[in-house]
C-alpha cells in the first residue's frame, strides 16, 4: 500500500486558500489571465482538501481528537506567544499577495476595534484562529480547516461537498444517517460531536476566560453549513438560536477584513498586550 505523501495529507498550499471558494471573483479581475489561474489551481486544491476532509471525519475520530487534544498536553503559553508560535507556519505561497497568520488576526481584529465594538469582541477576533497551532502539533491540514459540521448525524447538502461523503465510513452506519442520527431533536449545540478542528480545540483552550458570546463565535466561526446555511437547526436550542446571531455577527469581519494593507505588529503590539493581560493569565494551558 502507498504512504500519503505531504501533499497527498496537506494540499492546500496556504490554509486560507480555502477561502478561494467563499470569496466571489470579482468580474474585473476575472480577466485577468494569472489570476485566474490561480484562482483554478486553489479550487482544485480545495477540491482535494474536503475529499479528505469528508471521508477521514467520523464520529470515533472526532470524538478521539478531541479527547487527545485536552487542554494541557501540548504545554503553557501567552496568547501573544501562541500567535508568534503559529506565525512560524510555512507558507510557501506568494508574500506579496498573503498574508501571514499573525497579519490576518490583526486584520481580524482591527476591523472590529474600527466599529466601537466591545472589547471582549476585539479580542475574539485577535485569537479566533490560534487553533490553527494544531498544524504545528503534526495535525493534517484536513483536520485543522475547513468548514465543520456535527458528526453522528445525516449530512446536510449545504456542506460543501458533500458528494465527498461518500467515502466516509459513517455513511454506512444507520444510525448516524438518520436526519437526528444519535441525538435528540433540540438538544443544542453543546451536546452535540462537531468534525474536529481548530474551532473546537481552541475553544476548549480559551473557555475559562471568554465571555459567552466570545466562545461561540471561536467553536462555531467555521460551521457555515449553520451560520450561513442556515442547516442544522433542528439540532439547536433557543439559546443557539440567540448566540449564532453573534457567530453571525463575526463573520464578515474574519471574511473580508482581508487586505493587501499589512497591520503594522510593532506599532499594535502594546495595545493588544493590555487587551489579552485583562482577560487572560500570562500564560495558559495547550
Ligand atoms: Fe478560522
Ligand atoms: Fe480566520
């Protein structure tokens, strides 16, 4: 049997080249021959990205992962530390177009800050995706990114890709595939099995210290069969219903707050220090 090579596990060049797919194109720049291909190498990356995705995301891995990945074992670190920590991620694409790991949680965040909005909002924003350290921990990108979705339960078609399903061993599993699968009609979210990422582990990191719409924004930024599907409803509780508007609220601010002016992190870094010391300890568990 063959061994996976590393771009047979990792086939995104650039883990926000999933955003190739969610972003539209804009007609002028359509024409343009380079860009567009590039736009076709990143869907077909993508492509290959959710074919692992969906056939390696069962029930038993998430429930697995997650319990590997309790806070704690991967040792402490500050929040700062933990951004400089993922900023080291390679990323082979091009420098001038990219934006670094770090840049994109400024992006994040300073959008938010630029609206007035609360503080406790800007700092979601600053950490939302320090999950993504779990590409560092030796995860698969397939495991890390992507849109999420509940495991145990009949896949919605508002899943990107869904025909990749196929593959996936749940779905010969009856009592997964049923629309409620092993939970209760309204049980909510929480009592629910997502696919595993870096939504679920960094809120499990950073539970103790977020407000409760903070939390929800980070465990369910990437649940866009949800959010922006509109799927799953039957699975939530009132409360879900309440709080996804703030996960709603989130959203365009980490989607188009992309752009090509880099955040000055020098010039950012004492503010954003005070921020993360008024709600978090010096350093925390991973
Ligand atoms: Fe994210
Ligand atoms: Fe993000």
């Amino acid at each position: 049997m063959e061994t996976a090579t590393e771009t047979e596990q990792n086939p995104l060049r650039d883990l926000d080249d999933l955003d190739a797919i969610r972003i539209p194109v804009e007609p002028a720049e359509e024409k343009e021959h380079v860009f567009r291909d590039y736009a076709a190498e990143a869907r077909s990356t993508v492509r290959e990205f959710y074919r692992l995705n969906h056939t390696y995301q069962t029930l038993e891995f998430a429930r697995a992962r997650r319990q590997e990945f309790l806070p704690g074992k991967h040792g402490e670190m500050g929040i700062w530390e933990a951004m400089e920590y993922l900023n080291t991620l390679v990323d082979d694409s091009d420098p001038d177009t990219d934006l670094s790991q770090i840049e994109h949680l400024l992006q994040t965040s300073e959008a938010i800050r630029a609206k007035g909005l609360p503080r406790w909002f800007i700092l979601t924003g600053l950490i939302h995706d320090l999950g993504k350290i779990l590409c560092l921990f030796g995860e698969p990108q397939w495991a890390v990114v992507g849109d999420t979705f509940p495991v145990g339960c009949a896949y919605s078609d508002k899943i990107v890709y869904s025909e990749f399903f196929e593959a996936n061993p749940d779905i010969r599993v009856e009592e997964y595939q049923t629309t409620c699968g092993i939970y209760a009609e309204g049980c909510g979210l929480d009592s629910i099995v997502m696919s595993w990422g870096h939504d679920e582990y960094l809120y499990h990191v950073v539970k103790p210290f977020l407000p409760e719409a903070g939390l929800y924004m980070i465990r369910y930024h990437s649940f866009y069969p949800a959010h922006t599907g509109k799927a799953y409803n039957w699975l939530m509780n009132d409360h879900d219903r309440e709080m996804f508007e703030w996960v709603r609220a989130f959203n365009p601010f980490d989607l188009y707050s992309k752009n090509k002016v880099k955040p000055d992190i020098a010039a950012l870094k004492p503010y954003y220090e005070e921020l993360i010391a008024e709600f978090f300890p010096a350093k925390i568990a991973w």
